[in-house]
C-alpha cells in the first residue's frame, strides 16, 4: 500500500500520553521536529507502516534509533528504545514489533532525564520533517503535556 495516500492510517509506534508535540520547542531551544510520547516501562514499539529497515543500532545519546524507508520519498526514525528486534535491509509490515522500550529513560537531551521512558517518532517527506500526528490514526490526537 501507498504511505502517501495513508494518511490518518499509520499506526502509533507504542501506547502512552503525548508528552511533546511536532513544533514544541524543546529544553535544548530549537523546535521538536517529530512527537515524544511517555510510554510504560518495556513497552512494545511496532512499524507505524510498511517499509524497509535503512538503519537500526546506537545513535549519539538517542538511545537505539530506527530508521523504516516507506518508499516514495518517507521515512520514520523511531529513538529512544532500549532493544531494536530487526536489521538493515528487512522488510517490516505496518504494526510489526520492531523492539523495546527499556524501564527509564535513555534520551540525554529528554524533558525528564532518568524517568518514565520515552519514544520519539519523526516522519520525514524527501528529508524534511513533517507532522506525523496528523498521520496516525489516533483516537486522541491532542498533546497531552
């Protein structure tokens, strides 16, 4: 299926409470480029939609970080897990586990350094971020900060 033409119908990566919003400006100054979510102590993360692994392993101080390729110029990057349960190169279908959050927070620059775990998810068109809220299919798309 075509990402272009899903909008409203990704699926969230994990369950939890909006912690930050696309756009929010973050404790580091600039504005958030994707969405926070505060999850539960080893929660599921699964593929927001299908697609290919363009990379998966430790980034800086992000924790683990996945990147699926969507085709058609989208990709997900997915920071902040404890475990990624995939490679380079796999094909992953929409709603697929793809790893694990840890018990704490991992992310150096996160809103609550040492606490509740946290997940990020930034979708990207042709490189440039974009709002990736109003492309889950949520029941409840308001940040709840």
């Amino acid at each position: 299926p075509s990402i272009a033409s899903a909008r409203g119908n990704l699926t969230p990566p994990a369950h939890g409470r909006v912690v930050q919003g696309f756009g929010d400006k973050t404790i580091a100054g600039p504005r958030a480029r994707g969405v926070t979510w505060k999850t539960r102590a080893d929660a599921s993360v699964v593929a927001p939609w299908d697609g290919r692994i363009a990379f998966a392993g430790p980034f800086r101080r992000f924790g683990q970080i996945l990147i699926i390729d969507h085709g058609e110029g989208y990709h997900t990057l997915i920071a902040g897990m404890a475990q990624i349960d995939g490679e380079v190169g796999q094909w992953l279908l929409a709603g697929e586990p793809v790893g694990q959050m840890g018990s704490q927070n991992i992310a150096a620059n996160a809103n609550n350094n040492g606490g509740s775990p946290q997940l990020y998810l930034e979708l990207r068109r042709q490189g440039e971020p974009i709002n990736p809220l109003t492309w889950l299919a949520l029941s409840d798309r308001k940040v709840n900060g």
